[in-house]
C-alpha cells in the first residue's frame, strides 16, 4: 500500500508593483506584474520547512533541498511554467 500524498498550493503575488520571485537555493526567478501572481504546489507534509521571505519588489522561497519532493510552479492562469527537483 502506498501513502497519498496530499497537496498544497501558496500563492505569491505582486500586489502594488512588480515583483521578482525567486526559488532558492537553486536560484530560479520569474518577475511577475502588478495584480499577478504565480502558484508553487508541494507535498504539504513539507509546509513547515518552506520558508517566505517578503522585501519591498521580491519574494523568496526556500524549499527543502533537492531529493525531498517534486515543486510545480503555476502560473495564473493554473498551467504548469516549471517543476523544481
């Protein structure tokens, strides 16, 4: 028997200007526009090791290192732009 995995989405926006989102620490970034956003899909077993850190034109997202779970970035219009690990 195999253990469901159980998914969860967060959504990173750019509220009042551009911003830049960067996955770390592999380094990939996107720029999204003002009133955008992107999605980043996980095992949500992992939510506690994620970690976001907001500054006035960016957000970065730490993901637990490689190897842990597979990490599908959306964009807003739900279609799949990259999968991390």
């Amino acid at each position: 028997m195999t253990a469901v995995q159980s998914m969860m989405d967060i959504k990173l926006a750019a509220a009042d200007e551009s911003a830049r989102v960067t996955f770390e620490p592999i380094g990939i970034v996107f720029e999204i526009t003002e009133d955008d956003f992107i999605t980043v899909r996980f095992d949500s077993a992992l939510a506690s090791s994620v970690e976001i850190y907001h500054w006035s034109n960016g957000i970065s997202v730490w993901l637990p290192y490689p190897g842990e779970s597979d990490y599908v970035v959306l964009d807003s219009s739900d279609q799949e732009m990259i999968r991390l690990w």
